[in-house]
C-alpha cells in the first residue's frame, strides 16, 4: 500500500522542521563558541600562548646556533660588548691622557 501524496507532503514538511531546527541549534551552538572565543580575555591568552611558543622557538634555534658555532658567538658578543662600552672606554683613554702628559722627545 502506497502513502497518498497527501502524507508524502506532510512526512517532507516534518523532515524538513526537523532539518531547520537542528540547523538552527547547530548555528546556536557554534555562535556561542565564536563569543566566547572573542572575549578579550581569551584573545589576550590566544596572543600569549603564541607569543610564548615563539619565542621559545626562537630562544632553542639561538642556542643551538650559538653551540654549533662558538667562536663565532664569541666574536660577535666581544663586538657587541665594545659597541656597548665605547663611551666608557672613550672617556677612560681620555682621563688618562690627561692626567699623564705625553712626554716629548728633546
């Protein structure tokens, strides 16, 4: 025995609520999430958890260059350390001078 097309009909309708309103709490459901993970708080702890794993990415890759080539790291701290202490160093080779004349040859 077939359904009459009557029923057809209302079985689709049914279907189709059905359809719409696990569609509509699936849409409920994913704009919950979506605000919760918008809160400024949750940004702010997204942005650092990233901001962390970067930089300790970062930090490992230097120290495993810096342990692959040593002398190379001691050349380059020993420039930095100069470039840092030009003033100091500048102003301690002229307080020396000055205070012990340069003797001039007769």
């Amino acid at each position: 025995m077939t359904m009459p097309k009557h029923n057809d009909e209302i079985v689709s309708l049914r279907d189709r609520a059905i359809k719409r309103d696990l569609a509509r709490e699936n849409l409920q459901g994913h704009a919950a999430e979506t605000r919760e993970r918008l809160k400024p708080s949750n940004l702010v702890a997204e942005a650092r958890s990233k901001a962390v794993g970067r930089v300790r990415s970062a930090g490992n890759s230097a120290i495993n260059g810096m342990r692959a080539h040593p002398g190379i790291t001691a050349t380059v701290a020993a420039t930095a350390t100069l470039i840092a202490m030009r003033k100091p160093i500048a102003k301690l080779i002229a307080n020396h001078r000055q205070s012990k004349p340069e003797e001039t040859e007769e």
